[in-house]
C-alpha cells in the first residue's frame, strides 16, 4: 500500500517540479529545450543526488522512463501555454510568483517525504539524522540545481522559510514511520505539514533572520506584485 502511495504521490511531485522549472524559464524566455532540461534537473535531481548519496547506481532517473516521459511532457505543455498567452496578450494577468511557489511547495513536500522513504528502504532505518537529510536534499536538490542553471541564488538559502519545512516534514515522517503509523496518515500528514508552511510563509512573506533587516529591499522589489495582492 505503501509503495502505491508514494509512487502516485512521486508522479504528482514530478509534474509539480517540471511545471514549476519550466514555468521559471519560460519567464526567462528560453527555449523549449532550456525549459525542458529546467524541468527535468527540477523534477529528478533531488532524486539523483539522493542516490548517489545512498549508493544506488545508476540512479533512478535512468532507469525510471515514466518519470522522465512526464517531466518532458509537463515542460512542453509549459512551453505550449506560455506562447498560447502570449499570443493572445493575456500573460500580464497571470500571477506566476504565486503559481511557481504553489507547484514548488508540492514537489517539496512530496518528494521530501518519498526520500526518507528510500533511506528507510535502503537499510538506514536506525540512522535517523541519515534518512531525514536525504529527504530534505530530496526535495531542495531540483530546485537548487534549476536556480543555479538560470542564474539565480539558490531559494534554499533566501527564500521564505524554504528548507524548515522540508526538515520538519521529513522529520515527521521519520517518526511516524519508525511507529509504524498508517502509510496513508504519515504521508498525508507530511505533505501538509511541509506544504502548509511552504504555502503560509510564502502568503505572511515569513522570514528567517537575516543580519541586515530586509523587508524595505522586499517590498521595493516586489511593489507592483504585493499591491495587487492586497488591492
């Protein structure tokens, strides 16, 4: 039961991370093959770092075609939509700040709770500070390799509250597996705990502490974006 949870929740996560990769360089306005390959590294390769950490080789992106079939598909239909908006001027309506944060904290939470997993499976059960570390990697490692690919600072070391809520979910379903909880309760209950950080610190723009304070910077930065929220 446990395994079909997680491989439906798995291919919700890599849909999320490839639409929220190719979402990114679509702003950028790359081509469709840069936003292909932003989807793909968003969507597998928090995966491939955790199984090169775990010794699994190869790793599963290139054994796995269905999940980079998807990742692919999900990075086209971007690109089909982005030139579709455009074409008929309408982009400007959209809010994709929030959109790429909403795809973003799926992927985070799903795939820092199928991680764990893996450790778990691999035999590192009694290694808890192991597990939980290859859950969090699992779930930041796309997003980091997509920001640094378009020349971005990484979101793991400025955004709002961004990997907290990926160690604490991992956390949770650490323990809860361990306890040998219901399958379907842990992983629902890590994937809301992490997504609903994710989610509120993205809304409160919450913020972890910082030597300098920021929100005048924030706010200049991001006038046009936070006055339309509040109109």
């Amino acid at each position: 039961m446990l395994n079909s949870i997680l491989f439906v929740a798995e291919n919700i996560g890599i849909i999320a991370f490839a639409v929220s990769g190719a979402m990114l360089g679509a702003q950028k306005n790359l081509d469709i093959f840069g936003i292909i390959v932003l989807g793909i590294v968003t969507a597998l390769g928090g995966g491939v770092i955790r199984d090169l950490l775990l010794g699994i080789n190869p790793p599963a992106m290139f054994t796995n075609y269905t999940a980079v079939t998807l990742a692919v598909l999900s990075s086209c239909l971007i690109f089909l939509i982005y030139r579709f908006m455009h074409r008929l001027k309408i982009s400007g309506r959209v809010d994709y700040h929030a959109l790429v944060n909403f795809f973003d904290a799926i992927g985070l939470g799903v795939f820092s709770v199928s991680g764990v997993n893996v450790a778990i499976n691999a035999g590192y059960t009694d290694t808890p500070l192991l597990a939980v570390t290859v859950g969090v990697i699992t779930g930041i490692g796309g997003g980091m390799i997509r920001d640094l690919l378009s020349g971005e600072i990484p979101s793991v070391l400025h955004k709002n509250v961004y990997a907290l809520p990926a160690i604490l979910g991992a956390s949770l379903y650490y323990v809860l597996a361990i306890l040998q909880v219901n399958s379907l309760l842990a992983v629902l209950a890590a994937f809301s705990l992490i997504f609903g950080i994710r989610m509120a610190a993205t809304y409160f723009r919450w913020q972890l502490p910082r030597p300098q304070p920021v929100y005048k910077d924030y706010y200049k930065n991001n006038r046009k974006y936070l006055h339309k929220r509040h109109k």
